[in-house]
C-alpha cells in the first residue's frame, strides 16, 4: 500500500519521517508538512504553544542588573 497525501487530489507520497502533523494527526507530503501548507485546524494552539515555549526560554535567560 502505498501512501497518498492526504491534501486535496496531491499525488505526492506521505515525507517518511516529517510528513505527519501532531496536531491534526494527518500524513502530508513535502510541499504540504507545515501546518500553514495544509491548513491545519489546530494552528492557533500551534502558534500559542509555540509562543509560550518561546518566553519561557527568554524569561530563563533574562539576566538582571547588579545593584551597587
């Protein structure tokens, strides 16, 4: 059995290891692996996960001035 894409009528075959999204669990080819590509539902639980691993690193680097 071959993989398909699952986006519209794509003929391309499912990307080995990066063509499945772990947001909408589905199988996508190379020019349709990124969320934005394919439409995903789930993108803004996407962005905001993104966002807020993106602070907390920041905020653990965030350095503070001395005080003399």
């Amino acid at each position: 059995m071959v993989n398909r894409c699952e986006f519209r009528q794509c003929p391309n075959r499912v990307a080995v290891i990066i063509g499945h999204c772990k947001a909408c669990q589905g199988k996508w080819c190379l020019n349709h692996r990124l969320p934005e590509s394919h439409l995903c539902t789930h993108m803004e639980t996407i962005r905001q996960e993104s966002f807020d691993r993106n602070m907390n690193k920041l905020m653990e680097e965030k350095t503070c001035n001395k005080k003399v």
